[in-house]
C-alpha cells in the first residue's frame, strides 16, 4: 500500500473491532468464504483418492478419522451454517428487503438499515453454526 | 443601561464547569519530504462542550501553527473536516471531546484518500466519482420551459429522497468501507448512495443511464453490505440503504 494512495489495507478490511456487530459478520463471511473454497479444492483432491483404489481410498480416510481431521470438519461444518445463513440474510439485503425505508432524518440519525431484524439475522447465523459445530463434534467424538 | 449592566454582570460572574486537559496526538506527515508520519503530542485545555476540532485550532493558535487542517463551517456542514478520531471517521468539528471518553485524543488523516500534509486530504476522487454519476436530474425539459411553472412533488415523492439529498461531501463514509481500504478504483458509498438519491427522485428521468454507470466491474456489486458507510455518516445519509435500493432495480426486485 502506497502511502501516496493512503488506503487502509487488507488489515483495515479485515479489522473487526470498529464498526458493530455488521462488520463482524462482513469479516466472518470473507474468512468463511475462503474457508469453504479451500475446503473444496482439498475435497475434490481427497474424492479423487478413488482412483488409486481401494488401499488408496481408505489411507486417504483414516486422515479424517484423527484428532485434527475431527477439528478440520467442525470448522468446516461451522463455516458452512454460518455462510449459508448469513448468506440469506445478505442476499435479501442485496434485493432491499428488510433494509428500511428512506424517510427524513431526525437526530441523531440511527442508520435504518443497521436494523434489529439484521442484526438477529447476524446472532442467529453465529448461534446456528457453533450449534451445529457442537453438534459435529458430538457424533465425531461419539464414534 | 443599568438592566443591561446587570445582565453583563450577571453572565460574568455565571460559574462555568471546571476545565480539564486532555492529551491531543496530532499525525504529521508531509509527503514531500517524510517517509512516513509520526505523531506529535499537545496537552490542550477542555471543556465538555469542546470539539475536537476546537482543540486542533487551540493547538494551531498557541503550540505549532503549522499543523495542516481543513475546515470552515465549523457546523458539520460543509463537509471539510473528517478525520480518523480516536480511530473511527468523524467530522472534528461534530465530534465532542467529552463524548470519545478518553483522556487521549489521536488525530489521523482519513483512510483511503491521499493526504496533502497531516490531516488534510485530497478529495478529487471522490468528487470525480460524485460527478460520475450524474448528480443532477435528467429531462428532456426544464423547469423554465414546461407549462407548469414547477415540476411538483407530493410529500411522500420528496420522502423517498431527501435523506440521501443531506449528504455533504465529506468521504467519512469512503473511509470507513472495507472494499474502498483495498480496491482503487470502486465507486464508493457515497456516490452510490447519490445515485439512488436522483434515481429515486420522481422528477428524473435518467435511472437507466445511472444504472449502467454503476452496473460494472469495480460498481455496485464491490459492495458487500457491511454497512459501515451507514455507522459513521454524520447526516443520516445511511448509504448502505440506498446502495441495497439501487441494487434492488439492478436484480428486478423494483421497477
Ligand atoms: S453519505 Fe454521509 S458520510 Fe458519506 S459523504 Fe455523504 S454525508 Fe459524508
Ligand atoms: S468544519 Fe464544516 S463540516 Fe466540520
């Protein structure tokens, strides 16, 4: 970054603590975004473990079956809901849904579209995945 | 004459609350001749009406005169005075000391415009941007020609609107956007929020030649509605809202 553009950065955009729980979740959509592209690459590199046949495939699942792999799918499932979720939330965003209307301003200018249904859509989103990463941690574990 | 005295009298000797000092950090940076910029520290007196920007004039006044600032109408107006405070965006003229709660007052030029010197930036790109989205209506006629003397408005037509037409210009919400911290060339919240501003105007005729404006590469679809723009805009402007409006014409959820 040079300082004669004077942009913020990479650090900037993903700096999480400034601008409420919104910009959280913008911050949790990018990294899970890129969680799940990466999750996919390595999908298609573990599925196509096939072709070396049937020793080939099972040396491929018992990676899954450790400690780590165990972590790997539960950030994986995680990542999953909560990009899903919130995904919907942002897609009707996207279209102005729930994003208030225009109207005049009054002092002191609480931003309508920073609005309550948004921010349960957020917590929801957050709720459900570590839910669901509980819960894939359970039947993992439980094995 | 003696009333008017004694009101003098009275004024002067109205107790006014105690004053306390707190500690400015000024960041100074020259590009001509600094590699890169460094922060000077002031003790300035406060009171709880003080703004910030009365404590940078308070600074110019009796410590360094040459501290780099830009302002004018002193009432969050005109647009000139954004600033990272405290390390948000904030107008220093709309910005009380008492409200940040800290003793400490960091000063830095806004992110994501070039700076001149200190805190003074440059806004042509946002002004370039402003204009690129044809800030005016578009009509076949005017006002002057047509036989009504003027193009009317109902209140609810002057409602979908007006609280975007409050925007003054001064790129706090260009600062604050995640996209614009890493991408050159994207419009930006505040010239998108203007596009809505006259798309939405019932008087204009020109929402499909915004539309296309803005229905590009690094346009309207760079912003991913963290809603950022919206938390530091000091007029309400609420761009993320208008953005999300505009986009709804773009994916045919409004006509
Ligand atoms: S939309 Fe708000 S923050 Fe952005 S330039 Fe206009 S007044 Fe400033
Ligand atoms: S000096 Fe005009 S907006 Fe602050």
């Amino acid at each position: 970054m040079t300082q004669d553009e004077h942009k913020e950065g990479i650090g900037g955009m993903f700096n999480p603590t400034r601008y409420g729980i919104e910009r959280v979740a913008y911050w949790l959509m990018r990294l899970s975004g890129l969680g799940l592209l990466a999750y996919f690459i390595a999908h298609i590199y573990e599925t196509s473990n096939i072709l070396r046949g049937q020793v080939g495939w099972d040396e491929m699942m018992q990676m899954t079956q450790t400690l780590e792999g165990h972590i790997i799918l539960a950030i994986v499932i995680g990542m999953c809901v909560f990009h899903t979720v919130n995904g919907v939330r942002v897609m009707l965003g996207y279209g102005g849904i729930g994003v208030g209307k225009p109207a005049r301003p009054d002092y002191p200018y609480e931003p309508a579209s920073q609005n309550y249904r948004h921010k349960i859509g957020i917590y929801s989103s957050i709720v459900l995945a570590a839910a669901a990463m509980m819960y894939g941690l359970a039947v993992m574990f439980g094995e | 004459m003696a009333q008017v005295s004694s009101i003098a009298d009275e004024q002067i000797s109205t107790p006014v609350s105690s004053s306390k000092s707190i500690t400015l950090r000024i960041a100074r940076y020259n590009p001509e001749h600094d590699d890169s910029s460094m922060f000077m520290e002031f003790t300035v007196p406060c009171e709880k009406w003080t703004t910030v920007l009365e404590a940078i004039l308070e600074v110019k006044k009796y410590f360094d005169h040459s501290v780099a600032v830009r302002y004018s109408c002193r009432q969050a107006t005109c647009g000139s005075c954004g600033m990272i405070i405290n390390g948000k965006p904030r107008l220093a003229c709309f910005t009380k000391i008492s409200e940040l709660n800290s003793d400490v007052v960091t000063v830095e030029p806004m992110n994501n415009f070039p700076i001149i010197r200190d805190l003074a930036v440059k806004f042509e790109r946002l002004f370039d941007t402003h204009q690129k989205i044809k800030p005016y209506l578009i009509r076949d006629d005017t006002e002057i020609e047509s036989d009504e003397k003027e193009f009317l408005q109902s209140p609810k037509e002057v409602e979908q609107y007006i609280q975007f037409a409050n925007c003054i210009k001064c790129g706090l919400c260009n600062s604050a956007c995640p996209t614009m911290a890493t991408d050159s060339s994207f419009v930006g919240p505040q010239a998108l929020a203007q596009a809505y501003r006259y798309v939405a105007d019932s008087r204009d005729k020109g929402k499909d030649s915004r539309l296309k404006i803005i229905d590009e590469s690094h346009g309207i679809w760079r912003c991913h509605f963290a809603g950022s723009c919206s938390q530091v805009c000091p007029k309400g402007v609420d761009p993320a809202m208008g953005i999300q409006l505009l986009r709804g014409y773009l994916l045919g959820f409004r006509s």
